[in-house]
C-alpha cells in the first residue's frame, strides 16, 4: 500500500474511531495527517521530542486499527455502500427480483446475520 492510499486509510479510521483516542492523541494525529505538520514542528508545538510525537502517533494509529480490526465498522460500510450501488443499478435495470435480493442481503448484513 502506497503512502497516500495509507493515509486516506487512516482518515478513514480516525473518522470512525478517533473519538476513542485521547485528546492528546486526536491532537497529534490531526496536526500530522490533517494540518501536515512535520514531526519537528508538532514536538516544538507540545514542547516534546521528535520521538515523543513518532511513539505518540504510532500507538495512535495501532489502536485504530485495532478498533477496526474488532469493531469492523469501515468494513461494514463498504460492503453497505457496494450493496446498495448494486441495489441501484438492478434499479436502472427495471430487474426488481435483483434488487430485492440486494435488499434483503443488506438487511442481513445489518442485522449481523
């Protein structure tokens, strides 16, 4: 995974979960992938070291992906919006069995089933 799909990855975890974090690591976080602050600029900013700030965000970024790993949410979501793109284009199509299936399977996914 290249570093930009890494990113969007992240941003997509820290829409989820970042509520979960810390303040401390919310803050780090949004200065480093947000704000694109630099690891020096965000130490100066804290009054901490380089190393504090790299440790800080890469616990950050382990507990959300823990998170996902356990709660599964941005899998869940996707699957949720490929259904119903597919729902829609049984729509376009005029195939109502199609699309009921896709409902019903949606629902299914929902429920947990």
């Amino acid at each position: 995974m290249d570093e930009l799909s890494k990113n969007e990855a992240l941003g997509d975890l820290y829409a989820l979960y970042g509520s979960l974090l810390t303040s401390g690591q919310q803050e780090y976080f949004e200065d480093y992938y947000y704000d694109d602050l630099s690891l020096g600029e965000i130490a100066d900013n804290h009054q901490v070291s380089r190393a504090a700030v790299y440790d800080n965000l890469k616990r950050s970024t382990k507990a959300l992906e823990k998170y996902e790993a356990k709660l599964q949410l941005l899998t869940t979501f996707g699957q949720i919006e490929a259904g119903l793109e597919n729902a829609e284009a049984c729509l376009d199509d005029d195939d109502v069995a199609g699309t009921k299936q896709q409902l019903q399977a949606l629902l299914q996914l929902v429920r947990g089933e």
